[in-house]
C-alpha cells in the first residue's frame, strides 16, 4: 500500500508543474521538470516516471527522446520500457543507431522490457554491433522477449558471438526455457566450424534434454574438440543414462580417448548409466590429472558417483596444491559422507 501511494505521489508531484501550451517541444511535454536547465533533474524526472509506470507521461517521454544530454537519453529509453506502452517502440527502434554506447545498450533494454516481437529485427542487427555490451545487451532482451523467432536468432548468431558472456547467456537462456523448437538448429550448430559453437550447442542440447538428440550427440562423442566431447558425454548422461546405443557409445570412445577431461567425463557417465567398469579412469585422474581442472572434474565424479571407498582418495586430494582441487574435494566429501 505504501508502495502504491509514493507511486502515485510522484505522478501527482511531477504533474503539479505542467507545462503550459505553447510551441515546439515544449508544447508536448506536460512535466516541467523534463525541461529543466539541469540534466539530472531531467534524467530523474525520467527515472521517477518509469518507476511509476506512468501511461499518461508516454507522449512526454517521447517528446524529450532526443535530449541533448546522453544521461537524459538513456534515463527516457529505460523508462519507456518501463512503463511498458507499446506506442513508443517505433521511436525507441529510432534510436538504435545512436552513436553512443550507452543508448544503444539502453535501447535494447528498453526492447526487452517491452518484450514484444516488433523489436525483433532491430535486436537481431544490434547482435552485429561492434561493441560487446550493445552485442549482450540485444542477445538478453531477445531471451525476454523469448518467442520461437528470438529464440532462433540468439541459437543462429548470438551462440557464436566471440564474447564469453554473451554465449552463456544464451546457453542459460534457451536452457531455462527448453525451447523444444531450438533443436534443430542446435543440431545443425554441432556442425559448425567453430569449436566454441560446436560447445555450446552440446551443452544446451543436454539441458533441453530431448530423446531426439541422442543420435548427433553420439556422433558429437568423435568431435575433433575435446570440450564438445566432454559436453556430449554429460548430455548422454542427462538425457538417456540407461539408453544402450548411448552407453556403447561412451564406452567405445573411452578406449581411445586420450584427453584426460574427457575421459573423466566419459567414465563419469557411463557410471551414471549402470556401467561402473570404468570408475578406475577417474580414480587416477584424481591424483595424476593435468593441468588441475581435471583433477577437480574427477572429484566432482567421485562425488556424484563414487561410493563409500573413494573417502579415504578424497580425503588425501584435500592435500592438493591447487585450491580448485581442493574446494571440489571438500564439496565431494560433504555430498559422499552423506551417502547412506
């Protein structure tokens, strides 16, 4: 109640200084203070407007779109996509070309939180931008937008964005979502010419977890790259723990597989499926893997999969130099002593 009252009291209070008809700009804009000389007056005349999801500031709004201060801009462009009316996505569209960074990430942000499908094809070219912010900003409002066509756009260009923080988001956003209608271009994406695509595509195929896709994933065991090798495993291993054709698979890779993550992976999950006859892989993995992820990737196995022996091994890895080791060791020893 307090919540709704200050709300409205900003509206009340920002209105009580309309601007009288006149000319120009002026003439559009019914809240003094988006026109006052101090631009943090008017970038926060903007901010408190979109906080209270005025409606009735829209065509205010819009009519101080092009401030001559970038803080005013980006405060106006947010509070648009606040405030949530979808008449203003035209002029915020019109902004995408600013030559400012920090517009053009408040353009996308604004898109998204309007989410609606019209800021699709602007959202789709800002994923080509030269700025790696402006790339994460459009690739996010696209996954809140999150119909099957933004959908389609982050898995056929934001998925091979050269920024890592950008490809994750994606990975997390189809992931959380299962976007079923993603598949066969992930699919297709385990063909790329890039390993990191080629990654990426493993690892979301797995969190969608979709019976359809363990035939390429199979055929993902024998990539040239180790990490999709990895992450194939694991999305067998999710999807189809007990599926034979599956468990042949990982098992036949495993006899001539010779990175250690991998084969740590690869035992792991035919472990997960029934087939212990491999837990010995990552037992030695423990103590001689190099560099020192795979050590800590073998402790985390053992945790999920190891049994009552594998203590007295872990216990002795808590002694490792590397304090990614050790912390993985500690929280596989948490999760084993726990094992009935």
């Amino acid at each position: 109640m307090r919540g709704s009252l200050r709300v409205a009291m900003t509206v009340v209070l920002l209105a009580a200084a309309m601007v009288l008809p006149g000319c120009g700009t002026k003439s559009k804009v019914a809240y003094k203070e988006l026109l006052d000389k101090d631009p943090l007056i008017r970038a926060d005349a903007a901010v408190r407007l979109g906080q209270a999801k005025a409606v009735e500031a829209v065509d205010s709004l819009l009519a101080v779109l092009d401030d001559a201060d970038e803080g005013v801009r980006v405060a106006v462009l947010r509070s648009l996509g606040d405030i949530g009316d979808r008449r203003a996505i035209p002029a915020v569209i019109a902004r995408s070309g600013d030559p400012l960074q920090a517009v053009r990430v408040a353009v996308c942000q604004s898109l998204g939180r309007l989410e609606d499908p019209q800021g699709i094809p602007t959202l789709t070219k800002m994923l080509n931008d030269a700025d790696g912010l402006v790339r994460f900003s459009a690739a996010r409002a696209l996954g809140k937008i999150g119909t099957p066509e933004a959908v389609d756009v982050l898995v056929k260009l934001a998925l091979q964005d050269e920024n890592e923080r950008t490809r994750e988001l994606v990975v997390k956003v189809i992931g959380e979502r299962e976007t079923k209608s993603a598949i066969p271009r992930l699919e297709s994406a385990l063909r790329a010419e890039s390993d990191t695509v080629r990654a990426n595509a493993a690892q979301v195929l797995g969190q969608i977890a979709d019976a359809s896709s363990v035939p390429v994933l199979i055929r993902a065991l024998d990539d040239p790259y180790d990490k999709v090798r990895s992450l194939a495993a694991h999305a067998l291993g999710t999807i189809a723990p007990k599926n034979p054709d599956a468990l042949a698979a990982l098992k036949k890779r495993i006899g001539v597989e010779t990175q250690g993550m991998a084969r740590v992976d690869l035992a792991w999950n035919l472990a997960r499926g029934g087939d212990r006859s491999e837990m010995d892989v990552i037992r030695t993995l423990l103590v001689t893997g190099d560099p020192e992820d795979v050590r800590a990737e073998a402790a985390w196995a053992l945790g999920d999969v190891g049994d009552a022996s594998d203590l007295p091994r872990l216990q002795k890895a808590f002694h490792d130099k590397r304090g990614l080791v050790r912390k993985q060791v500690y929280l596989s020893l948490q999760k084993l002593e726990k094992k009935p």
